[in-house]
C-alpha cells in the first residue's frame, strides 16, 4: 500500500511517500478539515471588514502613524502571507503610509529566525518592502502592570509604541491551553521571559497536581488557568485587533476569524474543533505520526500518537526536513545536564510506548531529551530501514494508523 502525505511546509512542499506491506491492516486518518476548500482572497479580505466585536480594519487604520503587525514563528504552519497581503492592502488603502508599517515575528521563547524564515512566512516580496523584526524575550520589554496573581505582564516595546496592533495567528489544538489563537500571540509570543515562565508555571503546576499527560489535555477547553491568565493579560494589552484562521494539514487557509482577540478566538473554537478532531482511536500496533505544520515541534506528535497505541506499540515519527527542533530557551537543552529554567518541567515518560523511530535523515540528537525515554529511541535514514526495524516485531495483520499531520489534531472524546 503506498501512501502520499503533506510534509516539508516550509522547505518546498514535497510530499512523503510510504510504501507499506500489502498484509498488515493500514488506516489512513486525515483531518476532517483537509477536505474543506480553501478561502478566496475576497473572502480573507471580507472577513477583516466584518470582524467580531470591533470596527473593520479600514476604520481602525485610518490616521494610524504607526502600525505593528505580529506574526507567528517558523514553528507553526500558519499560511500568514495570505493574511499578512490582504491586511497591508486595506492598511494602504486606508491611507497608512508604507513606511509606517512594521512587521514583528513572535518568537516567544524560540530561537530567532534569520531572512529566510521570514521568507517562510511573509514571502518574498513583503520581505523585501518591509522592516521585519525578532522579539527578545530578554530585552526591549515594557511593564503594562500585574495580573491579579501578581505575575509582572511585560511586553515588546515595538508593539507598545504603536498606535494601531494587528496580530496574525491561528487557532489549533494545543497541549497546554486546550487550543492556541486569540491572546496566545502576545503571551507568551511577544513577551519577557519571566512573565512567559510564570505563565507557563500555571500549566505545569496543573498537570502535576492532577498527575494529566498534556497531550490529553490539547482540545480540551477545561484546562482553565493558563488561558484565564492570557486572557487578563491580553486585556491589558488591549487595543489589538487579531486575525486568526484555520489550516489543514496542506497548510490551506480554510476559514479566519478577526477581531476582538478574545471574542474572536471563542468564536473560532466550535470550527476549530470540527476541522482537527478526530474520533478516539485506540490499540494500534504501530502509529505513523506524520509532522508538517509543526514538524520543529514533534513532541506533540508523540503525545498525541501514544494516546493511539496498544501497550508496547511503536510510534514512527517521519521528518525529512533539516530543521531539527526549535529552540526553545524555557525547556529547551543546551548539554547534556543544562538547559532553561523549566527544563525537565514537562517530562514525556510514556510507559505504553514500545518505540519511538525517528525516521530522519538529519537526526536532532541534541534534542532527544524532548522525547523522554532514550532508551526507547531509534533513528533511521530511509524507509527501507524504517520498515526493517518495524518488521523485527510486526507481522501479518498489524494494525497501522497513519496521521495526516499528528501536530494539528487532537482526539475527541465521543
């Protein structure tokens, strides 16, 4: 049986081709929104002109003289030049001029991008017309004052100096706060380091006292603290008018959402969980977890996969990109017993994981730890080794689940 995936989003689109044996038992599971059409331009721009609890774009950006776009980072599959055209060509017709626009990528706690990544996401040509920035989580932040749990709520002083705020996102299922989007771009993407561990504390602390595995909290809107706190801090940061769509799993921009962050972002919610929710799946032998939006970030695919497997199951996690993982200065690694301050915070045993086999040519070792379990992982270059190492405890009949793109759905509970 041969299959053909999405993958390589931001290194040419090259599809994954698997070849499987003809007598084990394969289910492909694609995201219901892959079967969605895609919004037209008219419709992008449409929605920026009839956004949810505010006024249209056009009348906002009348008589701004300086304008802020924040945009996601590399490590999201976020189709955010299709927003970023349709946002500047209202900014330009609403008399803005073009010198007083900015864009402002929100790297949270990640590594910065270089022009590339920023080709990646805005394309060619805005990258060429406009001043692109990085945010510093350790620098160049202002105090807007303290939530009501004391937490210091420090933000990027580009975005704070300007007069009109535009945030370009996406709402997908998220381990920690149920479902990314809304406020989630500021906090923790454009804010110090300190407030973004506070604030990722609230989630950490949480899943320890009730013992919870994240994956299985990604989809799930009860996971309250977290998005509370963003939500009180985004409201502090307030005006700010984003613009949140949803994708599959080719990266197709199928429906958007703008507005008010908080209302808009509730709104998207009951699309966002019709377009990435699939029915429980249980008892494979194997999970073929295939990374695309958020290849850099494959630990949700793994915890997601394990939540599919018979106990002792492998899960095969295929990466042909030479992106490796994102750096993550928060719970990233920088040797072998050092890293940032909440590294560890989140650890990833998974006793029902026979294996983890990482079929990548360009192997991020130094990023293992994010995986757990070294014992339990195997790297291989090809498919043909891949399938060998599988073949050592799989035979006639396994049962195979293959996920479209494991780092954009989530299991509903039916």
């Amino acid at each position: 049986m041969r299959l053909s995936l999405p993958h390589n989003a931001h290194q040419g689109n090259a599809p994954l081709v698997l070849d499987l044996p003809e007598d084990w038992q394969v289910t492909y599971y694609p995201l219901p929104g892959d079967s969605w059409l895609p919004l037209s331009d008219a419709d992008i721009r449409s929605r920026l002109e009839h956004p949810i609890g505010s006024l249209p774009l056009s009348q906002l950006a009348r008589g701004k003289k300086r304008v802020c776009i924040v945009f996601d980072d590399i490590s999201r599959g976020t189709p955010t030049h299709r927003m970023a055209r349709a946002v500047l060509d209202i900014l330009l017709k609403s008399g803005v001029q073009k010198e007083n626009i900015e864009f402002l990528c929100a790297l949270g706690t990640h590594g910065a991008h270089d022009l590339q990544d920023h080709i990646a996401k805005l394309g060619p040509d805005i990258v060429h017309e406009y001043p692109v920035y990085n945010h510093n989580c350790y620098e160049n932040t202002v105090s807007l004052g303290k939530t009501s749990r004391g937490v210091d709520v420090r933000i990027n002083q580009e975005y704070g100096r300007a007069d009109l705020r535009i945030g370009l996102g996406a709402v997908t299922p998220h381990t920690m706060n149920g479902f990314g989007g809304g406020g989630k771009l500021l906090f923790p993407g454009i804010a110090s380091i300190d407030t973004i561990a506070q604030n990722h504390r609230t989630a950490t602390d949480f899943l320890q006292e009730h013992q919870l595995n994240s994956s299985k909290m990604t989809g799930n809107l009860e996971m309250r603290g977290m998005r509370e706190e963003i939500e009180e801090m985004t409201r502090m940061a307030l005006p700010f008018f984003k613009v949140d769509c949803l994708y599959n799993s080719r990266l197709e921009l199928i429906d958007l959402y703008a507005g008010d962050p908080i209302q808009e972002y509730y709104a998207a919610i009951p699309a966002a969980q019709e377009a990435y929710g699939l029915p429980p799946l249980r008892d494979a032998d194997v999970v073929i977890a295939n990374v695309n939006a958020k290849a850099s970030e494959a630990t949700i695919a793994t915890g997601f996969a394990a939540m599919a497997l018979r106990p002792g199951g492998d899960i095969v996690v295929p990466d042909l990109t030479n992106r490796g993982q994102a750096t993550h200065y928060l719970f990233g690694s920088f040797g072998k017993d050092t890293g940032g301050r909440m590294m560890g915070g989140m650890p990833a045993i998974r006793p029902e994981v026979g294996r983890y086999i990482f079929y990548m040519p360009y192997p991020d070792r130094g990023a293992a730890h994010w995986f757990g379990e070294l014992d339990k992982q195997y790297y291989t270059d090809t498919w043909e080794q891949t399938l060998e190492l599988l073949r050592q405890r799989h035979g006639p009949g396994t049962k195979v689940a293959v996920l479209s793109d494991a780092t954009l759905a989530y299991f509903r509970e039916v």
